[in-house]
C-alpha cells in the first residue's frame, strides 16, 4: 500500500494550483458524463456525487466513511443532504484544507483503525480512487494484491450493517496493459511500456488492480454486486477539461508555479511527474485512450 510520504509526494505539492484551478473543495477523481460530453466538469462531478449518494442510500443522518477522502467533495456533498460523513486521506494538504471546510478528516489509512472506536459503524462506505493506492509494486510481486483486497472487503464488511452499501471508483489495468516486466525508462520514448514507466513516479507505492473480475470475485464472500459502470471514456473527457482549467492563466497560479521550480531543478522523480502531465495530452489520458488503463464504478451491498 503506498504510504504516507508517497501519497504526499502524489498529491501536496500539486493543493495550491488544483485548488485555484477547480475550487476548494474539487474532485481530483473521474466526472460522470455517462455519454453526455456537453456537460459542464462542474455537472458531471456534481451529478457523480448525487449517484455515488443515491447507490449508498445516503439521507439526513446517515454515516459515511469516505476512504481517501481527497479535497472533500462527497463529504461536502453529504453534508449538504444532513449525513455525518467522515473522511480519511494520507494527504496532509488535503487533510489540512478539508479541516478549513469544517470536514471531520483523519490522517490515516484504513487499515490502521480496526481498533478504534471512532470507525466503528457506518451506514455506508465510499471509495472513490483510492483504491489504486491500496496494493505497491513490491506486494503486487510477492503475490500478496488478493490477500490485500480481501483484507479491504472485511474491513469494510465489518463496519456495515446487513444491507449496507460501498461504493467504489478505481482505475485498472485495460485489454492493452503491458506485464510489469515490459515496463521500463529504457522503453521507446511515447511506447505504452514508457508511459507506465513515467507514471510510476507520479504514484509511487501504487499497482492497479487487474480488472472488475478481480474485484468483483474477491469481494463475493462479503458483497453482492449491485451495478457497475465504466468511466474509461469519461475519464478522458475529464482530463481534458482539467487541462482547460490547468493552463487557464492567473497571477496567483504562476506564483505558485514557480515555487515549485527548485524541486523541478533538483528533483528527478519530480520531473518525471511533470512530464506525464504536459507531453502527449498527459500520459493517464493518453493509457485510457489506449485502453492501457481503463477504470469502472462498482456499487456492493453487503451480504446478511
């Protein structure tokens, strides 16, 4: 599972600019278009989140548990409908400005609060792009990604009542991944192999699950499947619309840019990440339009 200095390397440096480009409390995950690309990113994030809350049977008073929880916007979302939802993240910016919002959001990683009383009980879970965080390389190679997973499943089934729902959205691997073995720097520049090279660097401590049979297979002993839906082509709508709000120019944001020249300068990894994100449309739009990547939303009730 990446820890928190990788999920801080994936995410904190990039709070100041994400949220002068896409608000406060933004979605840094896939929008719903479901076909409709003439929506707004605004709507399509908007209209995932009412989904996300509507599959769980979220309303006035329900418990949320929000795994990687992000800028806060399902948290916000439920607070709007009454929910008392709670969020993790091992993000301390994003902690940090979840707090400002008045979001209750707890540094930590799910699997280090079986014990606490705190997350206890919940009517319902989300996990919303967190869950390609959740298996590294290194346990992927020692064959431990299953056992993993399973371990995600009971945890979540642990903390649901009969009937309870999770939610999850997550990239995986699509009909065109490459094996790990093929991935390397040393690939041809703009190869498949190379771009899942790059990306590595910008998410450290992360390998994604093989596809929705897995999921769906290793969650069976704890859920039933209620619905799925791909986002593979919504994703790419999304990432388009973020590089329109990216590139949109203000004083602020250019501030903010060039602080972030001395880790350019210094840092190789860091320049990897830069890479991925201005060459070739950036390399995760560029895997979902190769079908290297693909990615689903998947709705699970608990079993009695």
């Amino acid at each position: 599972m990446a820890d928190q200095q990788q999920i801080c390397e994936t995410y904190n440096y990039m709070d100041d600019i994400f949220r002068l480009s896409f608000g406060e409390n933004a979605d840094i995950t896939c929008a719903m278009y479901n076909g409709d690309f003439a929506k707004s990113l605004e709507q399509a994030q908007s209209e995932k989140h009412e989904y996300i809350l509507n599959a769980l049977n979220v309303r006035e008073g329900s418990t949320l548990l929000d795994i990687g929880c992000g800028w806060g916007p399902l948290l916000s979302k439920a607070k709007e409908r009454k929910a008392d939802g709670i969020g993790l993240t091992l993000s301390t910016k994003q902690a940090e400005s979840c707090k400002a919002h008045q979001l209750q959001v707890y540094i930590k990683n799910w699997k280090a609060i079986n014990s606490d009383p705190t997350f206890a009980k919940f009517d319902a879970i989300a996990s919303v792009g967190s869950f390609e965080h959740f298996c590294s390389i290194d346990e992927y190679l020692a064959n431990q990604q299953d056992e993993i997973y399973q371990d995600f499943f009971e945890f979540c089934y642990n903390r649901l009542p009969p009937g309870g729902r999770l939610f999850l959205q997550t990239m995986m691997w699509g009909r065109n991944a490459p094996s790990y073995e093929e991935i390397s720097l040393k690939a041809k520049w703009g190869s498949s192999k190379y771009l899942l090279a790059v990306l590595e660097k910008f998410y450290p401590g992360s390998w994604l699950p093989d596809g929705k049979e897995q999921i769906v297979k290793i969650a069976a002993p704890y859920f039933r499947l209620i619905s799925s839906n791909n986002g593979r082509k919504d994703y790419i709508q999304t990432m388009d619309e973020w590089s329109k709000r990216l590139y949109r120019p203000s004083l602020q944001k250019l501030v903010k840019v060039f602080s972030l020249v001395p880790d350019l300068l210094k840092n190789k990894d860091f320049r990897y990440k830069v890479e991925s994100l201005i060459f070739l449309g950036g390399y995760n739009k560029e895997c979902f339009i190769r079908e290297v990547m693909d990615h689903e939303r998947i709705v699970f009730e608990r079993l009695s």
